[in-house]
C-alpha cells in the first residue's frame, strides 16, 4: 500500500458524521446523520481497512447494506470510487 493510499484509509477511520455528510454533499450523495454514524461505527470496529482492495472494499459494502441499506452502500460506493480514483 502507498502512502496516498495509507493516509486515505487513516481519514476514513477518523472522518465525523458531518464530515460524511459533507463529503457526500459534494458529490451529491445523501447520506443521512443516522446513516453515516451508523457507517462510521462500522468502519471504526474493523482494525483495518483498504479500501483500495476490491475484496476488503465489496465486504465492507455488503456489511454497510445490512446495517443502512442497499441504497446507502451503493451511494457510500460512489463515494469510495470518488476518494481512490
């Protein structure tokens, strides 16, 4: 893993609810208080996290589908694709 890659997966595990919401704002993506805090807690439970590794970044996805929804995992995927490419 690189260092561009290193400090985007240190941002996810310390990013707030509102940073969420913000940064889905930017890119159109609505992403409820609720539903990012409940992403968040997720993210902060697993110690570590690569979301430039298709596999890793799929898992998480489907964990955050069970916990939101189908609807916010694809947004949140959005997102994802925004942040590593």
């Amino acid at each position: 893993m690189n260092i561009y890659q290193q400090i985007v997966n240190q941002k996810l595990k310390t990013l707030t609810p509102d940073d969420l919401i913000k940064y889905g704002k930017q890119y159109d993506i609505d992403v409820t208080k609720a539903q990012a805090t409940n992403v968040l807690k997720l993210i902060r439970k697993k110690k570590h996290i690569n979301i430039f590794n298709p596999d890793e970044k799929n898992q998480l996805l489907r964990e955050i589908a069970q916990i939101t929804s189908p609807d916010v995992a694809r947004k949140l995927n959005q997102l994802f694709i925004k942040f590593t490419s």
